[in-house]
C-alpha cells in the first residue's frame, strides 16, 4: 500500500480532470471540483513535490551541489562569493556519499566542484534562503531537505500565479474553461524537468515566480480590456527587475515588455481610443518608466560585478571556468551542430536530463526518448500554428478577433520566442552548444507555453470537432510523464 502513495498525485490529477471533462454540470461532485479546483490543484501538486523533495538523489539534478553551496558561504560568510571561492567540505563530502565525514579529495583537487561556480548567479533567491539554510540546523542533510521544501512552497506560489493567469484565458472558452485550466496547471506542475529544478536548492524557481508574475500581470491588462498606466509600467519594472536579480538570463522580458506596450498602443488605435501621436508619446513615458525602474533595482548587483569581475556579469568568466566540463569537445554552436541534436532539441523542457535514464534499461530508454521527441514536435508544431492562427486573427477585419484571448497568447508567443531566441543568441554568440538542446532554460517561460498549449487545444476542439474522448486521452501526458518519472526515482 505504501508503495502506491508516491503514485496517488498522478492518479489523483486523472480523477480530477476526468470529473471536470465528463461530469454532469450539476452533480455534486462537479461542483465541488470546479468550486474548489485552486485548494485541490495545490495539494495535488505539493504532495507530488514532496515525493521528489524527498526521492532526488543529494545533487541531483546536477549543480544543486554549487547553488547549496553559494547559500552556505553567503549565511556563513556574510557576503556574496566570487568564483574563486571554494565550497565547504561538507558539499564534497556529500558529493562522495561520505558525509558526515571529511571528503577525501581537497577542493583544491576537485576540479569544477573545488569551485563555488555558480557564483555569478544574481543575489535574490541565495539571500532568501538564508534563514531555511539556518533552519536545517547542524545536519546538512537536513538543511538540504528543508531548501527543497522551502522551494516548493515557492512551486506551489508559482502554481498559484498559473492558475489566476490560466484562468483568464480559460474564461474565454467557457464550455471546457475548468479542465482547460486544471490542465494548463498541470503541463506546468507535472513536467518532471520543471519540476526536479524547481524543488532541488537553485534559484530556477525564483526566477519562474517573477517572469510569470510579469506575464500574468499584463494578460490581466488584455484580459480585462483597459490600457496599461504609468503604474502598470512600474509595476512590470519593478517584476522585471527581481526576475533579473533570480536570474539574468531573464533580461529576455525588457524585449516582452516594451513588446507588450506597443501592442497596448496597437489595441487602443483599433479602438481609436486616443489620438496615434499622444499615445505614442504614453507609450514612450511608460517604456521609460519602466526600464528607469528595473534599471534602479538591478544597478547595485551590477556594480557588485563591476567592482569584482571588471564586467557588469560574470557570464563570460565562469563559461571560461566550466569549459573544460561542459564543452570538452569544443563543439561549435553553429547550424551542423543544431542539425545533429534536432532529435534532443529542447527535450529536456520535459525532463531532467541528467537523471532521467539511471534507472532504466535500454528498452524502456529508447520508447521513453521517442515520446519525449514525439512531444517536442507537437510543441514546436503547435507554436507554429498558433502564431499563424493569431496573427492572421488580429489583423483580420473583425473587431472582435481583435481582442482578449488572442493578444494574450500572441504575447505568450512572444514571450517564448523570447527567452528561446535568447538561448540561441547565447549559445551562437558564446559558442556555448550547450544551450541549444538544454530546454530548461526555457523554464522561465513555462506558464506563458501552457496558455498557448491549452489555446491550441481549445482551437482543436472547437474548431477540427476533436472528440472529446480523445482529447481527455492526449491531456493525460503531462499525469503520465510525471508518473514515470516518479518511477524512475523510486527504483534508483
């Protein structure tokens, strides 16, 4: 019976969804799920977090070691650490499997790890966790445990965010607006990958709550129908900055959200609101608003970098310094090296590439790469069609493909465009390859590719006349990857 309850969260997702999707309207028990669906959405999902909370191998996925560290040395230390500075021994004993005795190889010797190489993360997340590090007392597998649960509260904060963003978009489908957002929560909070990163010590889930507290923020603004202020303006600044400050590769939103006001600015002449020149002038103030803001917030860190590095990051210095482990081969990052991965191309948005397959044979190995490759295409597919069918909408004749739904998905369109033409940008720019079939990085954008995701399937549904029978089928994915995944971490 015990071994069943890692699985109850998986099960329990299939139940729910299966109520939303074929219960009858006035039933008891569909009212009750549609009434309460936010409460039982996050026990669902914080009692699957648990189980990775608690089954993730210490340091797994890989540089959890690095981020833990960087959160010791700064509640120990009181101050940032520089990539020069070493881990305490307490991390490589724990890397050895001999913790709590000393580790037998001096960081000095340890390549890579002897090295706090995450070092030149932003501040945010490593300062937050301060007093869960000091929580964990003076066991170190206890505060590894209590960083993950302290995650996973954020996690469910995220889950949170998703639901009030997924909810709005889901309000304009309202035959299926119930089970389009539960499964919109659940490609979020099932996706092994999202989730192994999120609830391991790392600032992935930091980042993850403030790039989709921005986007939520301005799918409100589209849902609702009114222009965007000076004050929305420093609120998306002050977002943008904090996700900055989680993560830096983040900068992608400063593009989104001036995107986002020139689309306002395109809105309110359809509407022929206000004259083109004084809203172009708005616009202006409100872009200007918004980058004096963000700019305000971040300029300390920068100069913390300045000061130490001589760059205003140390991007380039710890790709120097991870080269000889990431990038062995000195592999280029040009197209022949996209040709050759295409078959990896993103698959780890879906699952955690570095523990994925210890507990698998090889059998098992090659159908569940085949799945993962099958669902990347339906991804990029799905992406392509939706951008066609938006754009061709908003600038139709109709007035009324002009509004709400369709400006939010083409801002999640953009939103993810974005941060992935920034992974390419980075690993071309850099000659970082890595980059380009590592999908994590694309985590930051995971709740705006759920609102596209359950928009193309309402445009199945709707519109092809999709039986509803096999679109419950397809929404069952996300339930089964994570089972299975979760298999793959109890049978380690």
């Amino acid at each position: 019976m015990f071994r069943l309850l890692p699985y109850l969260p998986s099960l329990a997702a299939i139940v729910v969804l299966g109520i939303l999707f074929w219960g009858k309207e006035k039933s008891k028990i569909c009212l009750f799920a549609k009434k309460n669906l936010l409460p039982l959405s996050l026990l669902i999902f914080f009692a699957n977090g648990l189980v990775y909370a608690r089954e993730m191998p210490y340091w797994n996925p890989v540089d959890e070691g690095s981020h833990f560290a960087y959160i010791q040395f700064v509640a120990e230390n009181k101050r940032l650490p520089l990539l020069t500075d070493r881990p305490g021994e307490e991390v490589l004993a724990i890397k050895e499997g001999v913790y709590p005795d000393k580790p037998k190889t001096k960081a000095e010797s340890a390549g890579l790890a002897g090295y706090i190489y995450e070092a030149f993360q932003p501040p945010l997340y490593y300062l937050a966790a301060v007093p869960a590090y000091w929580a964990g007392g003076s066991n170190f597998i206890h505060k590894i445990y209590v960083l993950r649960i302290f995650n996973l509260v954020q996690f469910i904060v995220l889950m949170a965010i998703g639901y009030s963003t997924l909810r709005d978009i889901g309000s304009f489908f309202p035959r299926l607006k119930h089970p389009f957002v539960f499964l919109g929560l659940m490609f979020v909070g099932f996706i092994p990958s999202v989730l192994a990163r999120s609830i391991a010590a790392g600032n992935a889930v930091t980042s993850m709550i403030f790039a989709s507290l921005a986007f939520w923020r301005m799918a409100k603004i589209f849902s609702s129908g009114r222009s965007v202020t000076l004050k929305d303006a420093a609120v998306l600044g002050v977002f943008t900055a904090l996700a900055i400050l989680s993560k830096f590769n983040l900068l992608f939103l400063v593009p989104v959200v001036i995107f986002f006001f020139f689309a306002d600015y395109y809105r309110n002449l359809c509407r022929a609101r206000l004259d083109w020149r004084e809203r172009g002038k708005k616009v202006l103030l409100q872009s200007f608003l918004y980058l004096v803001v963000a700019g305000i917030m971040i300029s300390p860190w920068l100069a913390f970098n300045e000061f130490n590095y001589g760059t205003m990051t140390a991007n380039t210095q710890a790709r120097e310094q991870q080269k000889a482990v990431v990038n062995p081969l000195e592999e280029k990052a040009d197209f022949g090296y996209f040709r050759t991965n295409i078959s990896t191309f993103m698959s780890t948005v879906w699952t955690p590439e570095e523990t994925r397959w210890k507990a698998l044979d090889a059998d098992q190995t090659f159908c569940y790469t085949k799945i993962i490759h099958i669902l990347n295409s339906f991804l990029i597919l799905s992406f392509l069609l939706s951008a066609l069918i938006v754009f061709g909408r908003l600038w139709s004749d109709s007035e009324k493909e002009k509004e709400g739904l369709l400006y939010i998905v083409l801002l999640a369109f953009v939103f993810t465009a974005a941060v992935t033409g920034q992974q390419f940008y980075a690993a071309i720019e850099e000659d970082w390859p890595i980059l380009i079939r590592v999908g994590r990085y694309v985590h930051p954008a995971i709740v705006p590719i759920a609102a596209v995701f359950i928009f193309i399937l309402e445009e199945f549904y709707a519109k092809l006349k999709i039986p509803k029978t096999a679109l419950y089928l397809f929404c069952l994915v996300p339930a089964g990857l994570n089972f299975g995944y979760v298999f793959t971490l109890l049978a380690k």
